[in-house]
C-alpha cells in the first residue's frame, strides 16, 4: 500500500509528523517531487483560475500522485492553534482535491483540529490507521508518535540566529512557509537576498513569547494562526529595529494575506521604523521583475545606512 | 431591518445611498488591492455614509474562517488614514466571543437608554419583521415568472412593504406576514405556463443585491424562470442556525452537502453547496451562483460545483462580480445558460410523454 502526500501546502509546517505517522503504521508514503515549472503548469490548468498560488501549487503535486500511489492524504487542518482559525483553503481542501478529477485515488481527510486541547481529533487518525489495515496496538502508537511529534514541534525553540555571520544587512522575511520554502513558488527569494549579501531571518525565528507581547497591542485579535506570528514578527522587527528591512510576501488572491498586508503596511507605516517591501507571487515564472525590486530594495537600505553614518554614498550610484 | 431596529431604539441614524457607481469608485480607490469585491463597496458604503453625518458605524464581523471577520479593523484604519472621524462598534458573532458581543450591546444600550429587556425585545423585533421582508422576495421571484398580467407582482410587492412598515408589535407582524402571504395568494398566475426553474446561490450581497448582479431576477423572470434563492439577509440574524426564510436549519444544510464538502468552511460556502445539492436531487434545470472576484469560501464552493454538476446532472454557472463587471457579458453567459436549461427541460418533458405514453 501507497499513499501519497502532496508536497505543498501544509505540508511545510506538518510533513514530517504526517510521513512518520504513515511509516509507523508500516504503509510506505510517496512524496510528490519538489515543486517544478510543470507542477505548476499542471496545478494552473486543473484548478480554478481564482485561487491562490499555493492551492495551484497544491493541485499540481496531487495530480503528480495520481498514478504513483493507492491512496492520497489530505488531512483537513481546522486550527493551527488554540483559539485559532484556519484560512477556509484548508478546510475545503480535501473537497476541492476530490473534485478536481474523478480518476484520482481516494483522498484521505482525517481532521486535525490543534486548537481542540483535548484532542479529539486524534480519533479520525485512529480510525484511519485502522482503514489503513494495522491493527489496534499499531494504531494507537502511530497516533500517540503524530500528537507527540506535532507537540514537540510546537514546544520547539526557534533556532538560533547564527551570530558567525558577518553582514550587516538582515531582511526580516514574513511570508508563509509554503511560499517562503518553496524554491520554485518563490523563484528562489530567499536565496536571492542571501546571494545579494544580505542575511534573512523568517518568522519562525521569532520566538512566541516576542510575537504575543506585539498581538497585544493591536486592537483586534486576528483569528489566522500562521498570519498572526507573521503579524507579529514584523511587529516585532519593527520595534526592536533588528532588522533593517522587512519583505512581505504573499500570493495572488491570498485571502488573510490580503487582511494582514493592508495591516503591516499600516502599521509599519506609521512607525517609520524600517522600510517595508510587498511582493505578490503569482504563477508566472519570470525571474526578471523579482531580481530587480529586491536589488533595489537592498540598494536602497544600504544607501540608507551609509547616508546615516555620513559616509559618501556616491561611489555606489556609479556602476 | 437595520433602520427598524434603529428607529424602535430611538437612535438617531443615517441611511448609506443606494448603491451606485459613485459607492464603488469611492471604495476602490482607497481598499487594498486585493480584498474582494464587498469590502470594496462596504468601504464605499461608509464614506457615503460618514459625508451624510453619521458618526458611528455600526457592523458586524463575520463569524468563522472568512476574511470578512477582520475587515472592520481594516476598515477603520483606511478610514482614520483618509482623515474621517467617527466611532465604531463591531459585532462579533456570540459564538466567537460572548465577552466582545456583550460589551457592544452594552455601548448601543447606552445610546439609547434602554433596559436590556427591552432592548432585546427590539433586536427580536427588528429580526422577525426582517423574515416578513424576505419573504416577500422569496415569493415574489417565485411567482414573477407565471404572472398573468404584467406588472401585477410588482405592485403586490409594493403594497405587502407597505403593510409591513406600519407593523410595529409582534401581533402586528405576525399579521402583516399572514396578510403578504395572502396578498400574493391573489396575484393571478397561469401554472400551466411553460417554465424552467433555476435556483440561485451565491455570497449574499452579489446574489441578492440588484445593483450587483444587473438585477438577475426580474431579466430571469422575463425568460420564463421561476426562482428560488439560498439565502437570505434575516437568516443570517437568526441564533441557533434555523433559517426560517429559507427554511433550513443547519444540521440539514451540512447533512445535504455531505458528499460534496464535508465541513463548515466559513462564509456561506457550506449553504451554498447544500443548495446546489439541494436544487440538483429536486429537479432544477440550472442553478446560478454569483460570488466576488477572489472570494475564499465561494471559490471553494466554485469548485466542487464541477463534480456536483457532473454527477448530478445539472449546469451550474457561476459567475465572479467586481467592479469590472460589465452587463453585456453577463447576460450572453446567462443567455447560453438558460438556452441550455429549456433544451433539458424540452428534453425531460419528452422523456415523460413518452413514458407516459408507454404505459
């Protein structure tokens, strides 16, 4: 038995808890190959022209599996977090991947609610190993390693910012983990900036404890789990001036991204503190128009610092 | 509803124009690229009202998933960036938060110097004469297309409004309902008229507001449609999830839907694809669905359309709004549409002559 996990989505946050879970039940998972041009040529043709980038993406790995694997797992993420909502994409999801072709294999859609404390969801998963033939005992040690292992991930410190490092630029990155990562839906941002001599921090960087103490002061809870920390990253960033610029990523047509955006900005805005830059992805593959604004932007913070230690900025301007 | 409520707590209150053009300028030039289309408007929506005088904007937030729920904040911060002042309370749904919702009641409660008795009693009120509105809506396009005289379901729309404002009481408004229902009772029909039934979906703003989608029922009435819509404003109001207008409760709606999506997903995307469901297994010949450019739920909902219509036999069409929206391209979709559902209906009808013919 086979079942396929698209790599997209989600599955930059929960992937590996979902794989280890499907080898403890002694099924072998097939995981969809990095994402490509064609991926993404696929994804745009099969699903609807509205959705955003990552939905396309998403398709694109799921039609990758058709052929390769018995069945797919889409699990249905209601929440991310206690008191947490989940974008409606991901609640639809294992809808929208049973309606995209009839010959797919079954999707699987076990509901994973992390905002439910007392973890009753853990029994759709239970009874999935249980469909997935092992028996009880190999049931419920697969269930207990997937909520262990997403605890464990939650509980997880952020990894240290590398002090080894010499540049003085840091870009603070707030984008989602499936854009960010995604070398291919983000023609290679993250790279780009490093290559370009700057260092990148991400939102994951960014301790909760940092991220709650700036949702506080905002006037309205956002209900978004992965859009708060990024809210409050950049808050974060911003008021602390550890970074000397911020880049927000978000995609086409991304719902919460287009909330929060028009929120950062705002807020950003008035703090005056760092320099914000906004970059939409969309399906289109021209590296072109990316290469040049983060050029620009990076240009101009270093412009910027020079200017305010009154060295000569002039030598720069000239190619 | 919203002005019932407004004038029985004593309130002073300001009326936003009828939506025009001007609303959807306004509201496009300073929202956020990529929000959808009734954000846009409602922003619109509000400047208008704030230049007629109004200084505090009542709302409500959305509950669930959907981007709505953080619109107000958004709102008010264009807002005050624009330079406009004024006061905002936002109503969270008091499943999402007892504590906020109470705090608003409290702030309107004060507004109007009423007891809390009393002003639940009110908020009732505005609900229940809110139902009376839409259905009369709900019979209207039902009947629009079957009328024998031109013009004759129009004016009993006319009278059964007027009616209905003068009703304050309960007993006032349970009387005035028996009085539409009647009232329309005795707008001639012909029920042997030949007719296709169409059932429409969609977010709530774009599927019932006129202005929005080129006035669909009356241009659908003309082509010999009779209508039946998913959903309307006062359900949205009502507590527990019954939907006495549309006459559906909520564990009915996701019992419906169950084979096609399989959770709540915020918005009105679980309703809409228990409608389509719906008017599938009952035999509709076409069902339209309207949403907003970028809509989350009702993209979702868009989706899993292409299975509901394969596997239940039915052409579903569904059609994005933004302020590009343009009449004349609408209408030839909805042209094709309707051409399609008469050749079913044509279709159907033959099917039964024949079987009927055969026994």
């Amino acid at each position: 038995m086979k079942v396929g996990v698209p790599r997209a989505l989600l599955y930059h946050h929960y992937g590996e808890c979902w794989t280890s879970f499907l080898e403890t039940l002694g099924v072998e998972p097939v995981l969809s190959a990095a994402t490509s041009n064609d991926t993404v040529v696929t994804g745009t043709v099969y699903s609807d022209n509205e959705t955003c980038l990552p939905v396309k993406v998403f398709t694109g790995h799921l039609l990758e599996l058709k052929e390769s694997s018995d069945a797919i797992l889409v699990p249905r993420v209601v929440s991310q977090y206690p008191g947490m909502k989940a974008c409606p994409k991901y609640l639809g999801l294992p809808d929208m991947a049973r309606s995209f072709d009839e010959s797919l294999p079954p999707v699987l859609a076990p509901v994973m609610d992390l905002g439910d404390r007392r973890g009753r969801w853990a029994r759709e998963w239970h009874d999935l190993a249980r469909d997935l033939g092992a028996d009880t005992d190999r049931a419920s040690a697969a269930v207990k390693g997937l909520v262990g292992g997403l605890q464990k991930a939650a509980r997880a410190k952020p990894p240290a910012p590398r002090t080894d490092d010499e540049r003085d630029i840091t870009i603070g990155v707030a984008g989602h983990l499936y854009n960010v990562y995604d070398t291919r839906a983000s023609l290679g941002l993250l790279d780009r900036i490093t290559a370009m001599g700057a260092r990148v921090t991400t939102v994951e960087e960014v301790p909760r404890r940092f991220i709650r103490r700036q949702l506080n002061t905002l006037p309205r809870k956002i209900r978004w789990d992965f859009e708060n920390r990024m809210v409050g990253a950049a808050l974060h960033w911003s008021r602390t001036a550890s970074v000397s610029g911020v880049i927000y990523v978000s995609s086409f047509a991304c719902g919460p991204g287009s909330m929060i955006g028009a929120l950062i900005e705002d807020e950003l805005g008035e703090e005056r503190a760092v320099p914000l830059m906004t970059i939409i992805l969309d399906e289109h593959s021209g590296e072109g128009g990316l290469i040049t604004r983060i050029e620009a932007f990076l240009d101009m913070i270093k412009w910027a610092s020079r200017a305010r230690r009154g060295a000569p900025a002039s030598k720069a301007v000239q190619p | 509803m919203a002005r019932d409520a407004c004038t029985r707590l004593g309130l002073g209150y300001v009326e936003a124009p009828p939506y025009s053009q001007r609303t959807i300028e306004l509201g496009v030039a300073i929202a956020p690229e990529f929000v959808c289309f009734p954000m846009k408007v409602l922003l619109g929506s509000a400047i208008e009202a704030l230049e007629a005088g109004a200084d505090t904007l009542v709302t409500v937030a959305g509950y669930g998933a959907c981007r709505f729920n953080y619109f107000a904040e958004i709102q008010r911060r264009i807002l005050e960036r624009e330079g406009y002042r004024f006061g905002m309370v936002v109503f969270d749904s008091p499943r999402d938060s007892f504590g906020d919702f109470y705090h608003n009641v409290r702030i309107v409660q004060r507004a109007a110097g009423r007891h809390l008795p009393s002003l639940i009693k009110s908020m009732v009120l505005a609900v229940r004469k809110g139902w009376a509105y839409d259905e009369i809506d709900k019979y209207a396009i039902a009947i629009r297309a079957l009328e024998l005289e031109k013009g004759a379901t129009e004016r009993a729309i006319a009278d059964c409004r007027e009616i209905l404002t003068g009703a304050w009481k309960n007993t006032e408004i349970e009387e005035a309902r028996r009085a539409i229902k009647a009232r329309f009772d005795e707008v001639p029909i012909d029920r042997d008229r030949p007719h296709i039934r169409v059932g429409i979906t969609g977010e709530i703003m774009m599927s019932m507001e006129p202005f929005f989608n080129c006035d669909i029922e009356n241009w659908l009435a003309k082509k010999g449609a009779v209508i039946e819509r998913s959903l309307y404003m006062s359900d949205l109001f009502t507590p527990m999830g019954r939907n006495p207008v549309a006459g559906r409760d909520d564990e009915e709606i996701g019992l419906t839907a169950a084979p096609y999506l399989c959770h709540e997903i915020g918005g009105h995307g679980q309703i809409n694809v228990a409608a389509a469901a719906g008017f599938a297994r009952r035999g509709f010949d076409a069902v339209l669905h309207f949403f907003p450019f970028t809509c989350l739920p009702e993209i979702i909902a868009k989706m899993v359309f292409t299975r509901i219509s394969s596997e239940l036999d039915v052409p579903i069409l569904s059609i994005s709004i933004d302020e590009q929206t343009g009449r004349a391209g609408m209408q030839t979709r909805l042209e094709a549409l309707i051409d399609l559902a008469w050749n079913k209906r044509a279709k159907k009808d033959e099917a039964r002559d024949l079987a009927a013919a055969g026994t």
